[in-house]
C-alpha cells in the first residue's frame, strides 16, 4: 500500500527557498499550473471520513532536467496519519489519457465536483524528496516537502531553514476554512481570476 509522507509550511518568499535549493544542489524539474478538481458523493461520505478524490491536470510553463509527464492524474487519498513533523495518509494514484473525459466519467458515476482551483508550483528533487514550491489564490505561499520517510523529509527542511510550523491540512481543506472565514464563494478559484499569486 502506497502512503504519502509529506509536510507543508506557508512561507513569506519563496524566492529565498529557491536560493538555498540552488545553494544545496537541488535539480530543477520545472514551473507548471496544477488545476485540481475535487469529487465527493452526494451525502459528502469522503469529507466525512477525511478522504479526498482529486482529478489533476497541469499546463506546464518551463521544463527543467526530466520531462515532465503532463497527463491528467486521479488520486484517492485516505485519511490523514499525522505527528508533529509529517503528514501520511494512503494514497493511490494513476494517470490518465483526457482529463475531461475522466471528468465526465466521474460526474456519470454520481460524484459531484465539490472543488476545483489552481495552483502555481514550482517543482525540485533534494535529499531523495520532492520540493514544491506552490502560490495559491487566496491563501498564498507555500513549501511542500515529500519524501520516502520522515527522517528524509526533516533533514530537507532543515537545510533549508524552515522555521514556520508543519500544517497537517491539504490545501482543499484550507480553501474550504477561508471560504466559510470570508464568506467567499467555493467553487472555482483559477489564478487569473484572483490576479496571478506573487
């Protein structure tokens, strides 16, 4: 069973991360915009059992040193197994050949698309992890470290000099909590139309 060990920190300039990924060695993968879109059931039975099901499909802006597979992907993620320092949860994954079509697929089966925004990232590999370096509408900017282990994902973000705390929380959640904060509509949040995130 595959599980994602991962953790995520908001942080005020990435252009300071991106000098000490430089400084460390980290090779480049590349900048795409992600647009995920989110299904759950009718009765909301995934959000109740903290699951998400996650339809991806990127327009890359700028390869690095591997081509970046650009097909759509679908995720299920189980529930949330956090400590102090990572997040895990199972996660099952596969790409597919046209996001639409899935898409429609899904909405045939009966699921409902509860979410959809997108996200800026910028992509590196240091340490044997993956560095993401996301700007998202709304909530803003952020370092995802994710790793085969958490010895792995720590050692990362202290060469990088992380200080800010670990937030357990996926970006659908948050969105979630800062549209019933702010009263902001959910549903669609694209970057254009919320100004393109510093």
């Amino acid at each position: 069973m595959a599980h994602e060990i991962e953790a995520k920190f908001p942080v005020n300039e990435l252009a300071r991360v991106r000098r000490r990924l430089r400084g460390s060695g980290a090779v480049f993968l590349g900048t795409y915009v992600q647009t995920d879109r989110f299904y759950d059931l009718p009765d909301r039975t995934y959000h109740k059992n903290g699951c998400g099901l996650r339809l991806r499909c990127l327009k890359i802006l700028r390869s690095g040193a591997k081509k970046l597979d650009a097909r759509p992907e679908i995720t299920f993620k189980g529930p949330i197994q956090s400590n102090a320092r990572v997040k895990i949860r199972r996660e099952i994954q596969t790409r597919l050949d046209c996001g639409q079509t899935a898409h429609q697929l899904l909405l045939a089966c009966g699921l409902e698309q509860v979410m959809c925004y997108q996200k800026r990232r910028g992509s590196y590999r240091l340490g044997g992890c993956r560095v993401e370096l996301d700007q998202l509408p709304l909530l803003g900017s952020f370092v995802e470290i994710e790793g085969p282990n958490e010895k792995a994902v720590v050692a990362v973000r202290k060469t990088l000099h992380i200080e800010a705390d670990h937030i357990p929380s996926s970006y659908l959640h948050l969105l979630t909590e800062h549209c019933k904060t702010t009263g902001a509509q959910a549903g669609e949040m694209m970057l254009g139309r919320f100004g393109d995130c510093p």
